[in-house]
C-alpha cells in the first residue's frame, strides 16, 4: 500500500503516523480484548465477525462471542475470543 504524504511527513519528523494521519492504531490485549483508535464506522457486527472502516481498507476481524464493550466516533472496544484479523483493500 502507497504511503501517504502525512505518513511520510510523520516518519520524518518522528512522530507516530496514526496521530498526523488518522490510520487506524490497533491494540490486542491477548486474543479476547481489540481496542482500535482513528475508525472511521462499524460497517458489519455480529458474534462471530466484525467489520470495521479503517479508511483506506475494511478491518475484518473473526471469531467468537464478540460484544461492544465501548465505542465512541473514533474509538471502538470489542470483546469477545479473536481468532483472525484481516485487511481487505
């Protein structure tokens, strides 16, 4: 994937991309808690898979029990057991 102008300014400057550029920071603690920063909306949500906008891809993430612990416009807090996580451009 191209890097933008904003992530490259970033990189330069040394400061981390997803605050100049809104990309999506994803954070696990283990493989029951996904914590993902800078969304953009929650396209699909079930138990078992969720989709989430990223902005350049969608974010699909698979397995089981999964609920919404927080959501916010630009913070999403999912729980549930995480078997796989893909980007789909």
């Amino acid at each position: 994937m191209k890097e933008s102008f904003l992530e490259k300014a970033a990189r330069k400057i040394d400061i981390p991309a997803d605050l100049a550029a809104s990309v999506p920071k994803i954070i696990f603690h283990g493989y029951r808690e996904v914590y993902i920063e800078n969304h953009q909306g929650l396209l699909e949500y079930g138990e078992r898979e969720v989709h989430v906008n990223s902005g350049e891809a969608v974010l699909k993430i698979s397995g089981e029990g999964f609920h919404i612990r927080a959501m916010t416009a630009s913070e999403l807090r999912l729980e549930g057991l995480v078997f796989k996580m893909e980007f789909v451009f």
